[in-house]
C-alpha cells in the first residue's frame, strides 16, 4: 500500500460530513427541500434515487457548483456553504471521464498537482503510487484513446485521488460502462476506496450499484430523504411503499387488520389471511409487501394459497415466475437448482416464511 494512503486510513472515526437543513430551488421549482446527512470519516455513501430526485443537485451542492437555498454545509468541522469549489479540497469524478486525450496517463493523472504547485519528483513519485493503486502502472506512458472504457475510468478516480483531497465526489461514474466491467469496476472501487480511507459520496440511480458499493444508503424521492440505512437494513426494511420499489424488485398488496396479536397482526388480503411481524390498529388499512426471491413454489394444496403460473422465464442463475391468485399478479424468483418447479399454465402451491412480509405503511 502506497505510504501516504496508510496515513489517511489511521485517522480516527468521526462525523465529517455535515448537510443542515439544505434546500435548494430554482425559482419556483423545489430540487432538494429539507435535506439532513451525517457521514463519518471514510465512510462510503450512496445518494440514490430516480431521475429528477435531487441526489445531483446536492452532490452539487457539496462540491460548491451550487449553493444552498437554506441550510448550511460542513466539511471537518468547517462551514463550508459559501466557500468556492476550487477552497474545499475535494476531488470528483464523473460519468464522462474528462480526460485530456493529448496528455498521457500519467500527465493525466499529475495535472491537478502541476496546477498545486507540487515539485515535479514529489509529483512523479505520487502519480506512480496512485497508478500502482489502480492498477495502471505499465500504462503510465498511454494516452487516453488507447485505453478501454474502465481504463479510463480508473485513470479519471487517480485523477482525483492524488490530489489526496478530504472528500471524493463520483457523479454515476460507471453507468457509461457495459454490465460485466461495470460489475469488476464497482468491486475495485470499493477496495481502492477502503484502501485509501477516503470520505466518498456516491450518486446513482443503479440499486445493485448502490448496495454492493455503500456503507450506507440514502433513499432520494422528489427531493428529500426517504429511507437512510445499511443496505442490508434497508432491503429488508424498507418502511415505505417507493423505498420497498426502488431497492430492489417488491410484490406489494393492499390489506386490512384484522387482529393484533403478540408481536404480530393478522392481515386480510383479498380473502386471505396472512400473519406479519409488526403491530396495526384493528381495522388499519395497509400495504404489505413481499421479495420475489422470499416467495417459495409447491405443490398445490400445500401452501398458504394457490396459484398459476403465468409466465416462467430462465435466467440462468435462477427462474422467473409471474403468478397470478386471489392477491393478483406477482413475481416468484427462484434459485436454478438445476430444474424448473413448475411449468406455465400450471396450478402451484404458494408458500413463504412469516417474517418474510413486512408492513410498510399505514393507508
């Protein structure tokens, strides 16, 4: 590991990142309202949300291109909310890499500490460091067209490594590469970025993305927070109906109490009666909520109700079923094991553990 990476990662844990209350609007339309983050020290956060849901905007708004409407930005300690970008020591990458095609590599990667006034063997020692990291030393001399997409992309992360800035800034910096190298991309990141120990915020619109790459997760919609947490957490706790769609694939029906009991309620469904963790006033109107890949298929007769299969559809790692009962039209994921459960047109049993539902909100 490159000696001056060890430095960062032996700072002690704490609240680094502070947004109080931002807003931004742009006349009478309303980006971001009431917005509120705290993120630790080397800390990995995802912004993630739908287009339009403000997540650029405030990543924007941290980087200084925009100011706040109200509220107020701290970095380290620092008010940072009407300090100019070039002020605040961030480096950021985005989803074009915005690399000089007629700079090799490794003037690529040095420029922003040519423009710091770094002495040139200091700036040499430190663009072969940040090269080792990313796994670009023997295209040091290579210039940007010679390179593949997640090449380049590497290069544009060095970029704004070695600069060694106190927070890191990508603006869906993947979402420009195929499905395979943006998978291989996104598990190099992660490892450079716990190398290096660097405070780093993630915009994307990409859940997969977002849970495979995050400390934390914040859940964007229409400009506020809606759901902040692991990603595990989240996944299987949604809270809310948007959430419980956005993260992930999720079979949502309607209902009413029908019972409380310990720990549980009883909930009808169309007819059919299920019993979900959590706690509902008797007569509450709400919505619960499955995973696909939670929901098991048997034989008829032997499940909590029946239902036939509509479509079935291989996937190779696993079978996708669409079925339709007495709740309506929903999604089973399971598991190739090496043969399919049932065929379409088939009458099949449907079956999941009790703790598998979740209530997400009441109506």
């Amino acid at each position: 590991m490159p000696p001056f990476f060890l430095k960062l990662n032996l700072v002690n844990q704490m609240s680094f990142l502070s947004l109080k209350n931002i807003s931004k609007r742009f006349g009478d339309f309303v980006a971001v309202e009431d917005f509120n983050l705290e993120v630790d020290k080397g800390e990995f956060i995802s912004l993630l949300g739908p287009s339009g849901c403000g997540k650029t905007t405030t990543l924007n708004m941290i980087a200084g291109f925009e100011e706040p409407t109200t509220g107020a930005i701290q970095i380290d300690g620092r008010d940072m909310t009407h300090v100019s970008p070039n002020a605040r020591d961030i480096g950021i990458v985005f989803q074009s890499y915005a690399l000089f095609p007629h700079m090799t590599v490794a003037e690529n990667v040095g420029f922003g500490l040519e423009m710091r006034k770094v002495g040139k063997q200091e700036r040499r020692e430190r663009v072969m460091e940040t090269l080792e990291l990313v796994g670009l030393t023997e295209f040091a001399e290579r210039v940007p067209k010679a390179l593949s997409g997640g090449q380049r992309q590497r290069v544009a992360l060095a970029r704004a490594i070695v600069i060694r800035p106190q927070l890191l800034l990508l603006d869906e910096p993947l979402s420009a590469l195929d499905a395979k190298i943006r998978e291989s991309m996104q598990v190099e990141l992660r490892n450079i970025q716990r190398t290096v120990g660097i405070t780093t915020i993630l915009v994307t619109h990409d859940q997969a993305e977002a849970m495979a790459m995050s400390d934390r997760i914040a859940v964007m919609n229409m400009g506020r927070m809606a759901r902040l947490g692991e990603p595990f957490e989240i996944y299987e706790k949604p809270g809310d109906s948007f959430t419980s769609n956005f993260l992930g694939s999720t079979n949502i029906f309607d209902g009413e109490v029908q019972d409380e009991l310990e720990g549980q309620v009883l909930v009808n469904c169309s007819d059919i009666g299920l019993h979900i963790p959590g706690s509902a006033a008797k007569g509450a109107r709400v919505s619960v909520a499955i995973r696909p890949e939670k929901v098991g298929l048997v034989q008829a007769g032997k499940g909590i109700f029946n239902a036939k299969v509509r479509t079935r559809i291989f996937l190779g790692t696993c079978w996708a079923y669409q079925v339709e009962s007495d709740l309506g039209s929903f999604n089973v994921t399971l598991q190739n094991t090496g043969h399919s459960v049932a065929g379409e047109g088939e009458t099949v049993g449907v079956t999941w553990h009790d703790d598998a539902v979740r209530i997400l909100a009441e109506r």
